[in-house]
C-alpha cells in the first residue's frame, strides 16, 4: 500500500496533466492547507493560485476531489465546461498506474 504523499503526488501528477490537456491552468498543490481547521484551501495570485488539501485522516476520495474542484476553481469554469473538466479528470485518475507511466 502506497503511503498517503506518494498518492498525493501520483494523483497532482496526473491531474496536472490532463488539465494541461484540456488547455486549463494548473494550479500549484500542498498539503495541510496553512489555515487551521479546514479541509482544504485555494489562495489566488497573478496568472494562478495554489489549492491546499488535508491528507492525513481523510478518505482518498475527498482528497481527490479537492483537487479536482481545485482545478475547476481556478479556471473559473461554470456549467457545461465545468462538468467536461470534472468528468475528464476522474477519467485521468482512474487509469491504471502502469499505463499512466506507459503514456508518459
């Protein structure tokens, strides 16, 4: 069993590149978020923003969709877009690991 920051990485890993992918911006990552007492966090800046997620004691599936959101947040997408984004990012995350490195 993977430990939780090579899950993290692996996941920013694939994310960055299939939002690339799809012509969006790649926000930065980190893990805890600097505030204390949330889930997660996104902090805008000129041309981008950084997403901050807790890891440690959460469900790998909430974890997977604030990065997901995080994406979508960024780049500031509404309905139909947001949903494609949504939809083609789980699809990225859902490859296997052998054929994502495979790909790369």
């Amino acid at each position: 069993m993977q430990s939780s920051s090579l899950n993290f990485a692996r996941a920013v890993h694939v994310l960055a590149a299939s939002a690339r992918s799809l012509g969006l911006v790649v926000p930065g990552f980190r893990s805890p978020p600097r505030l204390v007492g949330v889930q997660r966090s996104i902090t805008r800046w000129p041309g981008g923003a950084t997403v901050a997620v807790v890891v440690r004691g959460r469900p790998w599936p909430a974890v997977q969709a604030d990065l997901v959101e995080g994406i979508v947040a960024t780049n500031g997408l509404l309905s139909p877009a947001s949903d494609r984004a949504r939809a083609e990012l789980w699809r990225a995350m859902e490859l296997p690991p052998e054929r994502d490195e495979q790909a790369a």
